[in-house]
C-alpha cells in the first residue's frame, strides 16, 4: 500500500463488478474513503463488504441508476454527505444494449439508450461533482472508454458511444483545466461478465490474439484508473491511456479474409 489516496475521496459509478469494482477496492486500499453505486442494490452491498474487508476502509453503497438524472443527484448528494467532499469520480457503467447489430440493422433506440448511459450519464455525473465542490480541492475524474473507440469491432454503437466519451474527455479536461483533470482508460478485452456477454470464440482464442499473451483483468486496468486519478498524474489531463496487452500495436494483416457480417470475430 503507497497511501496515493490518503485524506482523499472517491465515487466510484459501477463498482458493484468488474473493473469498478477493482478500481474502487485499489483507491480504498491506498487508504482512500470510497462511495460505490450501481443499480442491484444487493450485489452493491456485497461489494462493498468485500472492499471494506480488503481495505479496512469504510465503503458507502449508494443504489442507483445512471441513466435516472433524479438518481444520479441523489447518489452524488449522498455520496458528498457520507464522505465529507468529493476528490474523485470513476465512471465505469456503460451498456452495449445494441450488442453486434449490423449498421442496416441499428435501432435507434437501443443506440440512444446506450449513448445515454456511456456518455450523458458520464458527463451529467461530472457536472453534478464538479458542482458539489469537486474543485475546490483539484479534483480527478477517471472515464472507462474502450479500444472500441480506435479500432472497429464490429459493436458499432458501442463504439460510437466510446469515441463520443473520449471526445467529452477531452472536451471537459479543456474547460474544467486547471481545478479538474479529466482522463480515460480503453482497455481491450477484460475478464468480466460484461466481455463474456460479446465473446464467441474460446478464451485460449482471445488469449493467444494479445500480444502480451492474455485478455486483461480488472486489477490491470485499476492500475491504470488509480494512477490517473491520483496525484503523480497531476500534470496529466484529457488523454486516454490504452490497457489493451499490445492490442493496438499489432500489425494491420492481409493475411487472413475479410470477416463477413455475422461471423465470429472475438
Ligand atoms: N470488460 C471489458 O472487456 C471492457 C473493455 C473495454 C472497456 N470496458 C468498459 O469498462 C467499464 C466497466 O466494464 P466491466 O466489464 O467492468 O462491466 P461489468 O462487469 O458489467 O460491471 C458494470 C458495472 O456497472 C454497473 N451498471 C451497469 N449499468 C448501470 C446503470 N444503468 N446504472 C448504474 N450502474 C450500472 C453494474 O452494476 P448493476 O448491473 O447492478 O447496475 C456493474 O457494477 C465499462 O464502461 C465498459 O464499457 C470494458
């Protein structure tokens, strides 16, 4: 334990698994007071009994649904009241309600749906800390994009949402510089139930497509969350930082057919 997050505070927006959930169990390690939040109010009470248990930390589990603006308010309100002020926000909730649909075949609803909790959600969230104070002491926001957002993947919502959140990075860091940083993550394939929901082919598949040998974990990509969010990145802000086992460095190839619509590609 380095005590990055000592006397500091963090709420953590879909910790109740995977990568959320790891991010919020490193920040509370490193002697962080958290506030976790997700929608199933039972799993979220186990997460945080199971970060407490970890850490020695006291974690705060506030139900709610990022989607809900009256939900968002409250869990930031409750979040300010249980931790005293608000140092860093994670956002980690995104859906891929649109799943692999063909371009011809997108719902426009199902497309605002998932653009409404990857992007509005994670700017509204923003506004809301920011407005409880998040500034007054320089605050970090950490966003979970995707490689999804660079390369195509053939989820295409998904990763329109995703280029649109790097974007609002971006756009945020801009204009809340110097009193909040604001950076994001893209990880690559990440052991969680969310992955196992897009992937067809067998994990020794996927492992083997890294460069690096394997599909990321959770605690990987914390790794990079709690660094951003911290204070050695102090001087860093509006930039993604790839956690994708070499993923993105591998080389265009023209040695296997183009994949037709449907067929598996992860
Ligand atoms: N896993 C990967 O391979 C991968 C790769 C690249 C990027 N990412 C990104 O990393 C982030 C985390 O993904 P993950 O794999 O850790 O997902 P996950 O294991 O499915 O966890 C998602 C968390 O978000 C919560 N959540 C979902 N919908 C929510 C909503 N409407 N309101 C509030 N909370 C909600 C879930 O709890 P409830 O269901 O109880 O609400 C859960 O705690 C996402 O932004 C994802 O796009 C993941």
């Amino acid at each position: 334990m380095t005590g990055r997050f000592e006397d500091r505070t963090a709420l953590v927006v879909g910790a109740s698994r995977g990568i959320g959930f790891a991010a919020a169990r490193s920040i509370a390690e490193e002697g962080g007071a958290v506030a976790i939040t997700g929608r199933d109010e039972h799993s979220l009470s186990e997460a945080a009994r199971n970060i407490s248990a970890a850490s020695g930390a006291t974690v705060t589990p506030i139900p709610g649904h990022a989607r809900r603006a009256e939900q968002r308010r409250s869990t930031v309100e409750r979040a300010v009241e249980s931790l005293g002020r608000l140092d860093v926000l994670v956002y980690a909730a995104a859906s891929n309600i649109s799943k692999n649909t063909s371009v011809l075949e997108l719902d426009p609803e199902l497309l605002h749906k998932d653009f409404d909790l990857n992007v509005v959600a994670a700017l509204e969230y923003t506004k809301l800390a920011y407005e409880r104070g998040m500034a007054d002491g320089g605050g970090s926001v950490v966003l979970l994009s995707s490689l999804a957002a660079h390369t195509n993947v053939r989820l295409p919502a998904y990763s329109m949402t995703k280029s649109a959140l790097e974007s609002l990075c971006r756009g945020m860091a801009d204009q809340l510089a110097p009193d909040v940083r604001v950076n994001s993550v893209a990880p690559a394939f990440v052991e969680t139930s969310f992955s196992g929901t897009i992937q067809d082919l067998p994990k020794e598949r996927i492992n083997a497509s890294y460069p690096m040998g394997h599909e990321g974990t959770p605690e990987e990509v914390a790794a990079a969350i709690t660094f951003l969010a911290s204070d050695e990145a102090r001087w860093i802000t509006g930039t993604t930082v790839f956690v994708d086992g070499g993923k993105s460095a591998q080389p265009a190839r023209h040695d296997t057919p183009h994949p037709r619509i449907g067929d598996p590609i992860h």
